[in-house]
C-alpha cells in the first residue's frame, strides 16, 4: 500500500515516510489506522506465510503491524489396528479415522506470542488389544484439529474384529474427521478414513493394512495373518500426518 499527501494542490505518492522519534529521525517500515476498531495497514506490507512441519510444536511470535491471520489446520491420521490367527483366535484390525480440520481467521496483536503444534502421523500397531496411536492434534491459540483416532487391533483369544477409529473434533468453525472402517471379516482389516486431502489406507487381506497417502488420513488395519496355528501379527498401515499453516 502506498499513502498519497497533498503538496499544495498536487497529490502525490510518498515512498518514504519519515517519523521523528524521540529527536532521532526515522524511516517508518508500515502505517497503520483503527477503522471504527479494527487496525488496518496503509503503507508499508506486513504480509507472509509459516508453514509449521508436521510434529513440531512451540510458540510463535505475531510480526509488527500484524492483527490476523488465517489458520489452516489438519490434525493427523490414526494408525491402523493390527490383525491375527492362532488356533484360538481369527480377527482383523479396524481402520485409523482421519484427522479433523479446520480453516479460520483469528485476531492477534503485533508481538503477541502463541503456541503451535502441527500433527503428526499415528503409527499402525501390531499390538494385539489396542488402539492404534492416534494422529497428532494441529493447534494455533485456540484453533484446533484433532488428530484421528488409531484403529482397534483384534484380541488373542476371542476373534474379535477391531473397531474402526474415531476422527479427530476440530474447534468452532472446522470439521470433525471421518471414522475409520470396522471390519466385516476376520481375513480384511478395516480401511483406513479419508480426509479431503487424502485417502485413507486399505485394510490388508491376509496381510499387514496400507498406509495412507496425503495429508490427515487414516491408516488401514491388518487382516488376519492366513496361516492355520501361525502367531504373528499383521501391522496395520500408517495414517497419513496433518499440517498447519499460517497466513496474514
């Protein structure tokens, strides 16, 4: 932006702006005005991108003449559960859900410092009985995107098929993740959630669950291991890690 004064007559463009501060003269970097409560810049250009790398957190620090920034949030994918058979137990693992998002403005002040955290992607377990690790939570101040929930494994011993997980809960404005699939039989694992910037891994068939590809997805389980008395277990895939990105 640029300010334009009044030279006698004659409009003219400034492209420096000088201040007197405290005697000592001074090029002004941006100018900035309260419009009926809400600060504007009129000269100068405060504007930029951070983009925060998945698993990272700590705090941030708004830059001068900067009142709001834009947050585009995407928690991270769950994992997907694992599968088995032995001669007591046939299951499948359930699907990881998908990381919720969320996309708003937010008001801030220059120098105003504000913790992050940028989701990371929730490992597909092979252990049996458990969820799966959930996807990282992605947060900027009070925004929010939860990650997903790991899937289900199955349980030695009762042949159960895994539940699916939950997606993530974003804060106001966003939208929560979808939920991972529950198998329908003891050889398929679930498949994983998609996200609107991912798709979420195929459960396996006898055999270990894919990881999702993209951003916020979740991983697909394991499908029982195939093998009459064999033990091992079949991993569920990987979910697929969030993002945050910051805009003004």
């Amino acid at each position: 932006m640029t300010i334009s004064v009044n030279d006698s007559g004659t409009w003219r463009t400034s492209k420096i702006i000088t201040v007197n501060d405290a005697g000592t003269l001074r090029d002004a970097k941006a100018v900035y005005i309260n419009d009926a409560g809400t600060w504007r810049t009129v000269y100068g250009d405060s504007s930029g991108t951070t983009t925060f790398a998945a698993g990272t957190s700590g705090t941030w620090i708004v830059p001068e003449g900067v009142f709001s920034v834009s947050v585009q949030a995407l928690g991270g994918g769950g994992g997907g559960g694992a599968g088995h058979e032995n001669s007591e137990a046939v299951g499948a693992g359930g699907g990881g859900g998908a990381g919720a998002q969320t996309f708003v403005s937010l008001a801030v002040t220059p120098y105003e410092v504000i913790s992050y955290g940028s989701g990371a992607a929730g490992a597909g377990t092979g252990y049996l009985g458990y969820n799966a690790p959930s996807g990282g939570d992605s947060y900027f101040g009070s925004v929010s995107a939860g990650g997903g929930q790991g899937g289900r494994s199955t349980t030695a011993g009762t042949g159960i098929l895994g539940a699916g997980g939950t997606g993530g809960t974003a804060s106001a404005g966003g939208s929560n993740g979808a939920n991972g699939a529950t198998p329908t039989a003891a050889a398929t694992g679930g498949k994983g959630a998609d996200s609107a910037y991912g798709t979420g891994g195929n459960g396996g068939t006898n055999a270990g669950g894919a990881s999702a590809s993209g951003q916020a997805a979740g991983g697909g389980g394991g499908g029982r291991y195939g093998i009459s008395g064999a033990t091992p277990a079949t991993y569920g895939g990987s979910g697929s890690a969030g993002s945050l990105v910051i805009t003004w």
